[in-house]
C-alpha cells in the first residue's frame, strides 16, 4: 500500500451543510475582483532540465490585506500580509522552525548564564539594504521602540521580560540582555512576532524602509500593492526571484480566480471547497499546511454575561465540534479542545476531550441566572469559515435556549475592533509557541488580549515556568495553565485548520509543511520561476 503523505492526502468531500454554503456562495466566483494585477504573467525562461532552482522572474503573491491603513512598519505587522511584507524586507534574532523552536537568524547564537537571567547574544554578519553593518545598537533600538509604554506594538508583552535599561553592547557582534527574572526560553522571546531589526533612528517606514532582509523596498500602496526587488548581498543568499509584489485581494474568490487566470502565481489561504475542486486538475498546484490554524470564539471574560465562568463553560457545551469544522472547513482540519497549540510543545493533551452537552449547558446557564440569554457574535469575512461558523454555532446555540445574532463587521477594521469591542466573536490564530500565545493573549498586561483574561495568580504561573530550568517541571506548570483555562478560559476553541495555498505550476520552492507565521512560511526568497 503506497503511503501519501500528509499533506497530499485528497480533501475529504463536504459535509451537507458544506455544499450548501458552496452553492450559496458560486455567484461570487464569477468576475475577478483584483485591481491592479492584469497583463501577462512573469517571463522566466524554460523550466531547467534537472529540476534545480533557476533565477529571474517577478512572482505575484496575493494576500488579504488591511486596508488603506496598512504599513511596513514591521513592528506593527499583525495580519498574514503584513508578516509577509515584513520578513521580505527585514530579520529577526530568531524565528520559528516547523516544530515551533527557535532558530538563529540574525542571531548567530546566544548562551545563558548559570541563574538563566542574563543572556550574551552574538550576530552574524549582516548588512541593511543601504550598506551599514547590522549592528547590536540596532537590536537595542528596535527592543526599545517595540517596549515604548506609548505604543503598543505586537511584541511588546513578549520582550517584556528584558530590562532594556541594563542591556547593553559590549560590541558592535554582542548584545548582553539582561533581564528581569530567570527565563529558560529566551529564544523564543527572540523570534517572538513583530520583533524585527530595523536601523537604530528608523521611522520611516512607508516611503523609505530599511532593512536586512532578502528584498529590497521598490513602492507601496496600503491595501492595493507592495513591490520589493532582490537583496544580492542578504547573508542567508541571494533570492532566486528579481522581484516579489504582493498584491491585495480580500476576498477568497478574487484571490483564485487571480492564480486560475494567471494574473498572480501565489495565492494565500484558499478555501477547501476551492482546493477540492482544483486539486490534481492540472491547472493549478494546490499545498495544504495540515491543522495549521487554530479556529475558535473568544469570549471576553471581564464583562456581562461571559464574567460568570459558568456561562463560558455553557458555551463551550454548546459547541459541536465535529459539525463546525465539517460545516465551515468542509471537513478540512481536526477538532479542537478550547486550548492552543495542538501537537505543540507542552499542549496538554491529557485533558478529555470536551463533547457537545446541551443539557449540561442549560442546567449551567439557569444557575447563572442567564436563561433564555441574548448574546451577539461579531464575524467578518476577514477569514476564512468565519461566517460559517458562527452560522453553525447560532444554530447550535438555540438548541441550548441561547440567542445568538450574528453581526457581520467591516473585513478591514475586524481585527482592531474586536479587541475591546463587543462579548464574544470568531477568532483565529496562526502558529506560535504556546508559551508565546500566553504571553501575547492572555497575561494581564498582553497587548492581544482579545478574551480579556486577566489573572494576576495566573501571570505568576507563566512567570514561574519561564523561570524554571527544568524542563519537567516547566511542563507541569505549562499544564495546570492549561487545566484553567480549560475548565474557565475566554477561548471556545472548536478546531485546527488546514492552510492551504495555491500557487501556478511553474511555482517552485514553496514549503509544504511549515505551518502558517513560521520562518518558511512564505519565504519568498526560497522560491523560483520555471
């Protein structure tokens, strides 16, 4: 029996409520919907013999953006896009391997001390796209930009535990950090997203950014197009391509029928229904990133009615797992169990699996003193399934007596809004180390904190696992973190998406298992034109 790996397996066919939303949605397949991206497709020559990486080509990449707000500031970078854009123009210390480790990047390598609470960082020899060295001021600069108590950058909660004020560059190759408390992952705070290297005094980042990465800036138009050119001097070595351009194409369908109609050779995050029916078709290639994004509700815990945690775990009753992903990710991707990181370092696999119980949900409701209770789930086209699955859900809730209207918010705005705004809404999340989606979401001071979880008692515990240099212990803490936020967290987490990108034949070198927001995901400089 031949043996097909993971990610070539066929998409399983779809559920009844699944062909439904397809035939609901055909009449938006209809027209491209993507300014900006007509003409013929990039020249690059014949495909070589031997199959070896070639030279040349302009490869067109499109994305879901953010609108006519977006940036280049890489310490703001928040939606897929903006990581994108980013790790072509700038590095970081470290970023993430597949298995969600730190990996050296403009980090050579970093040593500890004995107690854990200093560690000595030396760079490799870098250069920004203007000739300066990258130096260790620069890193000192940009930790001190991200950490401004006036800003809140995306990776502000994770250099949290670095006391920039005491670090300091011995050298031009060395940064010595210190820090504020013993903690054993460090790397990971050094790959932690949002925490790019830019020139010491860089601020602008629209018109003229600078950085270390494998593109060079070339223009930028926020929510239509960004074009970068090949870095020949970058120190991981020269991009295959002459050029990159994202382009901004919100919506699922422009996106594909932009890759159908040559009009872009890349194109992220594609909907199963859209991959079933093009896979192995010849037209197109299809690269599924297996259970890659984590699906789910948040619930914000610090207001009516999700501050009673009996209300929350109702809701987590209420929820079928296995019709919800059938239903909005046609049966692409594995359920969920209310905690991140599936198959992660330290996810707490142990716990049982949570199972629909309507009853349970009622009896907790009524003790609550919430039945019959109203609630509004804010959605968004922003994502993919998002608007399915709150249909399923509100389906599911009024079995459970419970009322759920769905409101649909801008695609443009979503992302923003619903950090402060409303009770409960669709969320989503690419990879990361658990430890990294604690100290971004869910710590009382994270700048993400998107279900407003905030524990004090449970602050302590990640600072004590971050400051415990057994690796045994530091998992016994990790889970009874997760025992918590189990039993009473703000995350409904109903399942892990399979990523899926479609790209042109003649696309090579895209990675078919880094999961989505790791370092060889969209590495652009890694692939070519035949």
């Amino acid at each position: 029996m031949n043996h097909v790996p993971p990610h070539h397996r066929p998409f399983p066919g779809p559920s009844r409520r699944g062909l439904l939303t397809v035939a609901g949605g055909a009449a938006g397949l209809g027209a491209l919907a993507l300014a900006g991206c007509a003409g013929p497709g990039p020249t690059a020559g014949p495909a070589t013999s031997d199959g070896k990486p070639r030279h040349g080509g302009r490869l067109r990449a499109a994305f879901a953006g953010g609108g006519a707000s977006e940036t280049l500031d890489p310490h703001l970078a928040n939606l897929f896009a903006d990581v994108a854009r980013a790790k072509a123009l700038f590095d970081k210390l470290a970023d993430y391997g597949a298995d969600l480790s730190a990996q050296p990047r403009l980090a050579a390598s970093w040593e500890p001390t004995t107690g854990l609470d200093r560690w000595r960082v030396t760079l490799r020899e870098a250069v920004f796209h203007d000739g300066r060295p990258v130096t260790a001021k620069d890193v000192l600069y940009s930790y001190r930009r991200i950490t401004d108590p006036g800003k809140a950058f995306r990776a502000k909660a994770s250099l949290e535990p670095i006391d920039l004020a005491a670090s300091r560059a011995p050298d031009d190759r060395t940064v010595e950090f210190v820090l504020k408390r013993p903690t054993a992952e460090f790397p990971n705070v050094l790959a932690a997203f949002g925490a790019y290297i830019v020139p010491e005094g860089a601020r602008d980042f629209d018109t003229k950014p600078v950085g270390s990465g494998p593109f060079r800036f070339v223009s930028f138009a926020p929510g239509t197009s960004a074009v970068f050119r090949r870095n020949d001097a970058y120190w991981d070595g020269a991009p295959y391509l002459d050029e990159v351009e994202f382009v901004v194409a919100d919506q699922e369908s422009a996106r594909a029928h932009a890759l159908l109609g040559g009009q872009v050779e890349y194109a992220h995050e594609l909907d199963p229904t859209t991959a079933r029916a093009h896979e192995g078709k010849g037209r197109i290639d299809i690269i599924r990133l297996r259970s890659s994004a984590m699906q789910g509700f948040a619930m914000k815990t610090d207001r009516p009615p999700f501050d009673d945690p009996r209300v929350r775990e109702a809701f987590f009753l209420i929820a079928d797992r296995r019709e919800l992903v059938d239903g909005a990710l046609s049966g692409a991707g594995e359920i969920g169990n209310d905690l991140f990181g599936k198959g992660y370092e330290y996810y707490a696999a142990s716990l049982p699996q949570r199972a629909q119980d309507l009853d349970r949900a009622r009896n907790l409701l009524k003790q609550a003193g919430a039945e019959g209770l109203r609630v509004t789930l804010d959605t968004s086209p922003a994502a993919a399934g998002f608007t399915e699955a709150a249909t399923i859900f509100r389906d599911q809730a009024a079995r459970a007596g419970v009322t759920v209207t769905v409101r649909t918010r801008s695609k443009d705005s979503y992302w923003k809004d619903i950090l402060d705004t409303g009770t409960l809404c669709s969320y989503r999340s690419g990879a990361m180390p658990i430890e990294a989606h604690i100290s971004q979401r869910l710590l009382t001071d994270s700048t993400t904190n998107a279900t407003k979880w905030h524990h004090r008692d449970f602050d302590a515990l990640y600072r004590q696992a971050q400051s415990t240099r057994d690796r045994t212990a530091r998992s016994a803490l990790y889970a009874r973190m997760q025992r918590r936020l189990h039993a009473e967290g703000g995350f409904l987490i109903w399942g892990f998406a399979d990523w899926i990108l479609g790209t042109a034949r003649n696309v090579h070198g895209v990675d078919d298992k880094a999961p989505a927001n790791s370092l060889d995901w969209a590495r652009f400089d890694k692939v070519w034109l035949a």
